[in-house]
C-alpha cells in the first residue's frame, strides 16, 4: 500500500511540473504571437504608408506636370548623390528635339547650355553640392536648329538631418520674349540718344570733311603750282590724316554706343570708356550751352560689358545735361574707393570692399522728392509725351545690378545748392596689361597676296599700299571672282571683306578657301567689329580680324606675322 502510495505521489508531482511547464510554453507562445501580430500590423501600416506615399508622389508628379503643360513652364528635382535629375514639361519639343531625345541626366542637361554661359553653370553645380541658399540664374540654351531661348532658373535646396543639400527642386521660365522685348527698348531708348545727339554728330562730321575737303584741293594746287614745297605738302597731308583720324574715332564711338550685342564681360579700363563716352555727349553739351568735365583718377580695372558700362555712363550724363540750362556744369569722375564701413544706396547696402566709383554731378534743378523713389522704374519720365520711354534709368539699373554694382543718388531742390550726383559703385578688380607688338615701319617682304572688297578705292589702297613693300597683289571685286582667283593661282594671304551685297560674301569665301588650302592666312576686313558675322567668320576657320579703316602699319605687322609662320 505505502508503495502505491508513493508511486501516486510522484505521479501528481510530474503532472504538476508538466502542466507549470505547459503553462509556461503557453505563455511564451503567447507573447511571441502578440509581438508577430504587432510586427504584421506594423508591416501593414508601412505597405499603407508606403501606397499612400506612392500615391501622393503619383498625384504630386502628375500635380507638376499638369502645371508644366499648363504654363509652358519646366520643373525638375536633381538628386545630388544618385545624380539623378528628373523634370515635368515638354523640354524635348521646346527645343525642337524628338520626345525622349534629352536623356534625364545632368550632363545632358549643361550639354544644353550655351558655350559661354556653361562655366556659370558648371561652377554653379559645384557650389550648390554645398550651398544651402536658392539660386537664381538667367542663362541661354541651345535649340536643335540652333537658334537661341533665354530661360530663368530659379531652384531651393532640400536639406538632410546635417543642414547639407540632398536634392535641389526648382522651376525654369522661358523668358526669351522678355529679353526681346528689353533689347527692342534698350535699342529704342539708344535712339533717343542717338538722336539727342545728332546735331552736335553732324557738325563734327561736317567740320572734319571740309578740313579733308579743303586741304586735298591746297595739294591739287601746290602740285600743280610752280612754287614747290614739299615740308608745306607734308605739313597738309598730317593735317588731312589728322581730321581722317578724328572722323574714325566719331566713327568708332557711335559704333559702340549703338550696336546691339551679347552680354561679354571682361576687364576694361574704365578711364578709357568714360572718356569715349564723354567726348561723344560732350558734343550735346556745347550745343545745349552747358560746360562738361571729365577727370579719371581710377587705377583700378572693372569686370564688365564694355557696351554696358558705356550705355551707364551716357543715359546719367544726357540725364543730367538735360536736367540743367545754359550755363549748367556737368562733372564726371572716377576713383577708387576702399568701402570699409556698410553704405545704404538705392540697391541695398554695399558690402565691405574695393570699388571703382563713378560720379556725376550736375547743378541743374535737382529731382523732386515725390519724384526720387520712382526714377528707376521702367517706363517712368516726367518728360513730354512722345518725348521718351521711361527706360534710360531703368535700363542703367539692370545693368548696374547685373554687374553686382551699386547706385546711389543724392539731390536738392533748393534755389541755394540744386543739383543731382549720382554716384556707380562697381567692384574694382586687378588691373591687366596688355603685350603690344612694335612694328618696324621700314620691314619689306615678298609674298603673293590676294585682296578681295567691293569698294574700289580699298582694292587700289591696299594694293598700292603692298606693292610699295614690295609684295605681289592681284584683286577681285566680290567672293566668287576672288574663289576663282584663288583657285587658279598659289597665294601665301588672302584678305577678303566681311560684306558684299553682290555675290559671295566673305563667310562663304572663307569656308571654300579652307576647303581648297587649310593652311592659308585669311583675314576678314569689316567696319562692324562688333558685328556676329565676324564671329562667324572666324568660325569658319578664318586667321583674324582687320578693323576698317586701319592704318598702314597696322595692315604691314598683319602680313608681316602672317608670312612668318607659313
């Protein structure tokens, strides 16, 4: 009995060890499922979170997109690790491209980019790997005709948990109808000038001709007088080059002031512009009555549009000479000036630095106060109707602005100290010299040289003006007579005109003579420096540029560099 008894006994305790560790797995199952459940409800909410987020992307991508149709605008997102860059808007057929043909990458997109605008991009990409500022670039692209669009890129940085950049999401406008727009009335508003001007223009023309005019018929006479003298025939050729001089400097001046060209900075002295500049608008001073000063005391060079910085200079100076009567007194100047301190100007404070700074003062009635605040605005004048455009001052402000300069206008309107200064502050930069090859006037040479113009009187110049040095020239008149010259000759330089109304010009002259000889020095001749088809000219593999008129000594160092490296 008593071993049954224990057997029971041991028999309950097992079976309650058994069900304790029963229990105990239970428990453990228990646990596990509820934390397996809790994983399975997390991974739903993130398969929701996640088709939500795909959802939203998908409403935000087709939301961009519809915008992007809708306004003839481009938006895009550049990842800055993956290099990734996708846009919204038809790009492809905005620029005359096969939809797909613009792969979404960064360098397809810079491919896009003008040449000279591509290293602002360039530098851009890097910068902005670590900025965390918004950009705001205008820059010009290219189209596959090649035609030109201006478009304003306007981006802002997403920022990771470290305050850096990860992705860049901005906006493109095409503003090329804008841009036209601004150079039709920046050309309009030159007009006016032009035509401010144009009397004192006509009277200088009309002073050096006759000087020209009168000295030639004194040579006629002493060539043909028995009393000979060749110091007094010398003394009247210096004063015909003389005036010939004057008429090419006028020339040159309104050139400048009026032709229409790309944005091309570069260092210039700003002495030598203002003075160009003064010495065509001080010829509407002396016939307005009124007395004009320049003095240049800058050293310093600025980064600038030649063209642009001149167009500055001349709308404040008309500006002025128009705000005053007779008797009124104009002062232009320039200097250098350390700014250490912060200066509040009409465009924000200037920041702490080296500046070139041009003044002009004036003591005519002085700008009105209610008057003052709106004189930047475009299309604002308080002269009569029909009398401008209300762009001089607007124009100079975008200008100044683009060159990250500053203005800055101080005026009084009381009978004791009238007047208006204005003063233009542009970042000095260091100033370059430049190599000037010196020529030897006494240098003869051979070679055989082919001229092609269609003016007359260039072809026998320039041919006498070779064969006294000794060189062989033959001649045509327009670029198919030239080619055929060309081809059935051997020469060692051709100098061709840029424009020939008739016939060839010199860009095609160019392009078949390249053909025939890579090798041959071509030289474009043209009074349009500035002009694009220079460019192009050289383009087609043209060697330089010959800017009419020259002097002698300047056609004379030309063939004598170019025979030497044949």
């Amino acid at each position: 009995m008593d071993e049954k008894d224990d057997l029971a006994k041991e028999l309950k305790k097992r079976c309650t060890e058994l069900e304790n560790k029963a229990e105990y797995y239970q428990g453990i199952a228990e646990k596990a499922g509820q934390k397996r459940l809790r994983e399975v409800e997390q991974l739903n909410r993130l398969i929701s979170d996640h088709k939500k987020s795909e959802k939203a992307l998908r409403e935000s991508e087709q939301h961009f997109r519809l915008i992007a149709q809708s306004t003839n605008d481009i938006f895009y997102e550049w990842d800055i690790e993956s290099g990734e860059l996708n846009w919204f808007g038809e790009i492809d057929i905005v620029l005359g491209y096969e939809a797909g043909e613009i792969q979404h990458t960064l360098e397809d997109w810079l491919r896009l980019i003008h040449p000279e605008d591509r290293p602002l991009l360039d530098d851009a990409v890097l910068l902005h790997k670590e900025s965390t500022k918004p950009i705001d670039y205008i820059y010009r692209v290219m189209c596959k005709d090649g035609s030109i669009r201006f478009w304003n890129d306007i981006g802002s940085p997403i920022l990771d948990q470290e305050g850096k950049p990860k992705k860049w999401i901005g906006g493109i406008s095409d503003i090329t109808e804008r841009k036209r727009s601004e150079e039709f009335l920046r050309q309009k508003t030159i007009m006016e000038a032009v035509g401010s001007l144009a009397g004192g223009i006509a009277h200088d023309f009309k002073n050096i001709l006759a000087g020209i005019l009168g000295y030639t018929e004194l040579l006629q006479m002493d060539l043909s007088s028995s009393n000979f003298s060749p110091k007094r025939i010398e003394s009247r050729l210096d004063k015909i080059l003389t005036a010939g001089n004057r008429a090419k400097e006028l020339t040159s001046q309104l050139l400048g002031f009026s032709r229409q060209g790309q944005y091309s900075p570069k260092n210039i002295d700003p002495n030598l512009i203002v003075s160009e500049a003064y010495g065509l608008v001080e010829r509407l001073a002396n016939v307005e009555g009124q007395q004009l000063s320049f003095s240049g005391n800058a050293a310093s060079y600025i980064y600038a549009d030649q063209t642009q910085f001149y167009q500055v200079i001349q709308n404040i100076m008309i500006n002025a000479i128009y705000a005053g009567s007779i008797g009124n007194k104009v002062s232009v100047t320039t200097e250098d000036v350390a700014v250490k301190k912060l200066i509040s100007t009409t465009m924000g404070n200037i920041p702490e630095g080296q500046y070139v700074k041009l003044t002009i003062n004036d003591n005519g009635t002085g700008i009105e106060e209610k008057v003052l605040p709106r004189i930047f605005e475009p299309f604002f004048t308080t002269k009569e109707k029909g009398k401008g455009t209300g762009m001089g001052l607007a124009m100079v402000y975008g200008i100044v602005k683009n060159h990250n300069g500053y203005i800055s206008v101080e005026t009084d309107t009381s009978p004791e100290n009238h007047g208006t200064t204005f003063s233009v502050y542009f970042p000095a930069v260091e100033k370059r010299e430049i190599e000037k090859n010196e020529y030897n006037g006494n240098i003869t040479g051979t070679g055989k040289i082919l001229i092609i113009d269609d003016e007359l009187s260039i072809r026998e110049m320039v041919q006498d003006a070779l064969e006294m040095k000794g060189y062989e020239v033959v001649t045509a008149a327009e670029g198919q007579e030239g080619l055929e010259k060309f081809r059935s000759g051997s020469f060692d330089v051709v100098i061709t005109d840029l424009i020939m109304p008739l016939g060839m010009d010199g860009i095609e002259l160019c392009r078949e003579v390249r053909e025939l000889d890579p090798n041959v020095p071509i030289y474009a001749m043209s009074g349009y420096h500035q002009d694009k088809s220079v460019q192009q000219m050289l383009s087609k593999g043209a060697t330089g540029f010959i800017g009419k008129p020259f002097k002698l000594e300047e056609l004379y160092q030309i063939i004598s560099s170019a025979l030497a490296l044949k």
